[in-house]
C-alpha cells in the first residue's frame, strides 16, 4: 500500500527496530531516504547501510546501533516538518536539538544534511526531522 508520507514511514520504521532491538531494518528505496540514511550514518546514530537490488524497486538494508548495555544510540525520532505543514528555516533558525545533544536533518539545495554541516555551509531548508 502506497504511503502519503515516506518519510514518516522511514521513521517509524526504524523506530519501531529499535523499540524490538533488531540488528538491522529494511525500507523501501528511494534517493531521498538513502540521503537520510547517509545522514544518519555520518552522525553514527547507524553503523552502515546498503541498497539491495530486489524487484523493480530494491530496498534499503539499515545496520542499527546499540551502547555497550544493549539500549539503542537513537533515544528518539520526531518528523517536524510534514506534506500537510512544511517547515523551512534559515541558516541562522536551524534548530538545536536537545541544547545539541541531538541532530536536526534538513533537506537544503545541496541535498540532506545535519543542521550543523548547513549552519558551516551557510544554508537553510526544510527541517526533516529531529533525531536524539
């Protein structure tokens, strides 16, 4: 069934293999989420992830992480900005998450980054989501 908000669905995805501790979950591809992907691998909130050619459409094989004790690195995930209410911001509105303990991903014109990588490239964008 096709979804209204891939992203969304990217979320709880991972969200809910974290929630059931598995070692890794599989989304259905897209370039967009193979970007949030490569986002979240650079913050190491994920060990790896690979694209698995399987059907016209192939999916996205995420290695989740875990601390020492077994509890997942991502504590939590939350979309901000949704296809109902976009949420854009600039460079100097980029919002901190948790007082910077946690990662803000926007979407920008020179693709997916962490809020910290567009604050140093002096761009704004549509804030995707909040991760901690």
């Amino acid at each position: 069934m096709p979804t209204t908000d891939p992203i969304a669905d990217f979320l709880t995805r991972v969200r809910n293999a974290l929630k059931t501790r598995q070692p890794r979950v599989d989304i259905p591809y897209s370039k967009n989420k193979a970007e949030l992907a490569r986002a979240l691998m650079e913050s190491h909130y994920i060990h790896d992830f690979v694209q698995v050619d399987d059907g016209p459409q192939g999916y996205l094989r995420l290695y989740l992480k875990y601390a020492s004790g077994g509890e997942p690195v991502i504590q939590g995930l939350r979309r901000i900005s949704r296809p109902g209410l976009r949420r854009y911001v600039g460079q100097r509105d980029i919002p901190r998450v948790l007082n910077g303990l946690g990662t803000a991903i926007l979407s920008t014109s020179h693709g997916v980054m962490t809020g910290n990588e567009a604050k140093r490239q002096g761009l704004g964008g549509e804030v995707v989501c909040h991760i901690w």
